[in-house]
C-alpha cells in the first residue's frame, strides 16, 4: 500500500514545500523532514522516472555507485504507480485522490473516450485538440506549489519534446519550463541554472525530469544489459555533475527519486481481452488505467457473469475489488476525492499478482512491444529510492 502518511512520494513533496514557505495537506515525509534543510537553501529534485529502490539495491549496492552511496532510505509511490499519476503527484503535492488523473488510459466521461492523457489524444485516433476542445475543458486540479510565496521560484527541466504540450502547459502554470535534449545537456542546464542563481532575496526550486531509463526499462526490460548500461551511464554523468557542484560557491541541496519501478512480463503472464471473449462482451469500453492496475467499465446486466469468469478463471492472474472499494479504502490517497475520480476508475480494478498484465487493443491504435511494465502494488513497482546530497 503507498504509505500516504509520512512515507511516499507526496509527503516528500509536503518537505519541501514546508521549507519552501508552503502548504500541503498531507504530513512531511518522515525519512525527511523539512527542518533537516538548511534555512533558505535552495532544493534541487531530480526524478528519474522507472528507477526503483529494488533495482537500485540490485545494480548499485557494493559496486561503486554514486547515487547508490548517497542513499538514505525508500519510500513508496502512489497508487496506480504510474508516470501520469505521480509525475503530476510530483508537481502538485497531491496524489491521484485529489488531483483526479489516475492513469495513462483514462477515461473522460464529459469526452465519452478513453485518452492516454499526457499526449492528450484518444485511443485510437489523432489529438483531442482536433475537435476543438482544450486540456483545461477536461482537467482541473490543484496544486500546492501554485500557493508558494513570490520569493520562490519554480523550474522545470523537461525533455524538448514534451515541454510545450498542452499537459505539461497546465501542469506547469506557475514555473518556468526549460527543455534539454540529452543527458549531458540535461545536467549542463542544471550547471548553468546554478552557476545563474546569485540572488539571495530568493530561493530556487528546480524539479529536473529524466525519462529516458523509463523508456528503455519498457522496451528492453528493467533488468536487461540496455537498462543496466544506461543506469551506469547516469550514474556517472551525476558524479561529474554533484563534483562540479562542489566548486560552486552556491549550491542546493540535491534529491534524487523516483516516480515508480518497474518490473519484467513475459508472454505467458499476459493477458489479452481478444483471448477472453466472455471479458469482451460483458464491457462497454476499452480498458482503462494501466496493464498492471486494469479498470474495468462493465455492462451492468453482465457483472455477476464478469466477475465469476474474472475470479474463477483468471484468479491466478489477479484479485478483482470493486473500485470503489479501493477508493474508500485510501489507494489513491487520503481526504476528499476528485469530483471526477469516481467516473474515470472504472467499475472494478483487477490488482495483478506476480508479474501478470491485462491488455488489449483498439482500432487504429499502435501497440509497441514491451517488456517493463509498472501501475501495480509490488515492491518492485511501488518502492522508490531517496537519495540526498547536501554541500556544506
């Protein structure tokens, strides 16, 4: 379970924002509370979305590894443990309960489709900008970092070609958005903002985005050579990049984490709807949420036969809950739940065991093969690292 009271990765953001003169509903992350900053330092987060604290302990215990020797602890993500969900948990302090956008597929009940959000297009067919209908007609939520004091000011380092879409645009109302091509230019842009920051009227806050180990985690496998070379290969650039820090006269405090892991599938733990045609005639949408975390839309006149094939037939794959249950019971996070939550996690949510996965496909969607999956509740996916640097 995320450990929404003082252990996951929106209470990491409840610290910061503490000591960056904020608010957050949700308490200080226990493993790092804000007091241990320094007064009126600046902080700089670096997410490198994929990177478990599984695989880290795996790849980076006893071997030499920087980001390894700088290791405090682990906490959790959020649940579905998924980029769309917590890289927007990341930017506004709020987890999927409260900021309403619970998966990559999700669905939009005033758009009547299932869109993969962060792209902002509908499954199957072009940009939802092509009906003429804007990201702020469907998503609305709040932020914690849009009520920081004007003395602080917010950046975000992104990849160039998500840095001017329409989500990150929402998203990113209240910072400044610098985009970078490759690593080495990802941590000279961090340099520079440094080495630029010579105010001391006010204090910077920098979430650094890194989604390259995610991607290749996806298509090769969390623990192919592919992914272990390019951990190695980030490792060493944020060596070089916390010993150029050291020669500055100025510099943050450094926190690098994670929006989830992941974990490795395989072929015979994969679920296709196509193959279930008792599943496919007893839903009125495509699945939504994600491989690991399903969310079923089902025709009520067909549930009780859903359910006793689901839970009968493919229990070994996974323990089916009514989404509402898992709504009631703190998932998604704590407090008031989004206006709009209830309608976009579907009728029931398959959690999968081991490393199963449920998919399937639409007309006129392309479907990348993929090894690395994430969204569900193993430690695999669900822990992530907490690693801290602060310079004297």
């Amino acid at each position: 379970m995320p450990e929404y009271d003082q252990g996951s990765i929106v209470n990491l953001t409840s610290s910061i924002l503490h000591h960056l003169g904020g608010k957050s509903p949700y308490s200080p992350l226990s493993l790092l509370p804000p007091e241990q900053f320094p007064t009126g330092s600046d902080i700089l987060l670096l997410v490198i979305d994929g990177l478990g604290y599984n695989f880290l302990e795996k790849h980076g215990k006893g071997k030499g590894s920087v980001l390894y020797e700088h290791l405090i602890g682990k906490m959790t993500s959020i649940f579905p443990s998924t980029t769309a969900a917590a890289m927007t948990a990341y930017y506004t302090g709020y987890p999927a309960q409260n900021h309403g956008i619970p998966a990559w597929f999700t669905y939009f009940q005033e758009l009547g489709a299932v869109t993969t959000i962060l792209p902002f297009v509908q499954r199957g067919s072009g940009s939802i900008h092509n009906f003429g209908i804007s990201i702020q007609d469907l998503l609305n939520f709040p932020s914690c970092f849009a009520e920081l004091p004007s003395t602080v000011q917010q950046i975000a380092l992104l990849p160039q070609k998500i840095q001017d879409t329409p989500f990150t645009n929402l998203l990113h109302q209240q910072s400044k958005r610098i985009g970078y091509d490759n690593l080495s230019h990802f941590f000279n842009q961090l340099l520079a903002l440094n080495s630029t920051h010579s105010s001391p009227s006010t204090t910077r806050y920098v979430l650094a985005y890194w989604s390259e180990f995610d991607t290749i985690a996806h298509t090769y496998g969390v623990n192919s050579p592919e992914a272990v070379a390019h951990f190695w290969e980030l490792d060493r650039a944020f060596s070089d990049f916390l010993t150029s820090l050291s020669y500055m006269s100025h510099s943050p405090v450094v926190i690098v984490s994670a929006d989830h892991g992941l974990l490795d599938t395989s072929t015979e733990h994969t679920l296709e709807i196509s193959q279930h045609p008792i599943l496919q005639e007893s839903l009125t949408l495509p699945l939504s949420g994600e491989a690991r975390a399903p969310f079923f839309y089902v025709r009520p006149r067909k549930l009780d036969q859903f359910e006793h094939y689901l839970i009968n037939d493919l229990g070994h794959a996974g323990t089916l809950h009514p989404a509402e249950s898992l709504l009631d019971n703190n998932f998604f996070g704590l407090g008031a739940p989004h206006p709009k939550l209830r309608s976009r996690i579907g009728d029931d949510i398959m959690l999968m065991n081991e490393n199963y996965i449920f998919r399937d496909k639409i007309l006129g969607e392309k479907r990348h093969p993929m090894i690395g999956f994430h969204g569900g509740l193993s430690p695999d996916e669900m822990f992530v690292p907490v690693i801290v640097k602060q310079f004297k």
